[in-house]
C-alpha cells in the first residue's frame, strides 16, 4: 500500500525560501509518476511540478518556474520541492502525489496527508 508523508511546511515572509520532503513507500509501479500539488482556501487543488520516469523532464506550473524545483533521491524513496523566492499567491496546503504513468500523463492515486506554506508580506 502507498504512503506518502510530506513535511517541511511553515510560515515564511515574501522572499523566503522553504524546502517540502515527501516521504514514500509502497510505490511497486514500474513506470510511476510523483509531483507536488497545492490547495488555497477557496480555491481547486492545482499541480505545481512533476517528475516521470522514463526519461521525461520535470515539468512546472507557469506560476512557479524559476523559483520552485522538484526533486527525487530514489535511494531514500524521497521527493522534495525547493521552494525559492515565496510570495503570499503560494499560500496553501501542498501535497505530494503519487501514481503510475497514463496514456495521457499521470494517473495520480495515491496522496499525502499534506503541509501547510503560509507566505505573509
């Protein structure tokens, strides 16, 4: 069974910089995909990167490019987002997620409990 941890989530002002970690186990998929996702109060739950294997590159939410950057150490079954340059329209509950590839993208099944980034002015 698949279970995902995030952590490093907090409070930070404008300018700042957070890195998420998210612990994994039980991902059995040959071809998988893992990613980070956010949810502000009000608002739809929106991808903001992701990671393929099969050689595929990383790819971002137009909104965070330049500042964020995922990561994977699969020795440690763990995915990271370095969060740089923080400002307040990143505030939200982030998650990480994980699932196998698609025909079209990923088939995200499988999510964590997630971590709250509060980016204040």
């Amino acid at each position: 069974q698949v279970h995902l941890v995030e952590s490093g989530g907090g409070s930070v002002q404008t300018g700042g910089s957070l890195r998420l970690s998210c612990d994994t186990s039980g991902i059995t998929y040959n071809l998988y995909c893992m990613g980070w996702f956010r949810q502000a109060p009000g608002k739809e739950r929106e991808g903001v990167a992701g990671i393929r294997t099969g050689g595929f590159g990383p790819y971002y939410a137009d909104s965070v490019k330049g500042r964020f950057t995922i990561s994977q150490d699969n020795a440690k079954n763990a995915l990271y987002l370095q969060m740089n340059d923080l400002k307040p329209e990143d505030t939200a509950v982030y998650y990480c997620a994980a699932g196998p590839t698609g025909r079209q993208g990923c088939d995200y099944n499988s999510w964590g409990q997630g971590t709250q980034v509060t980016v204040s002015s």
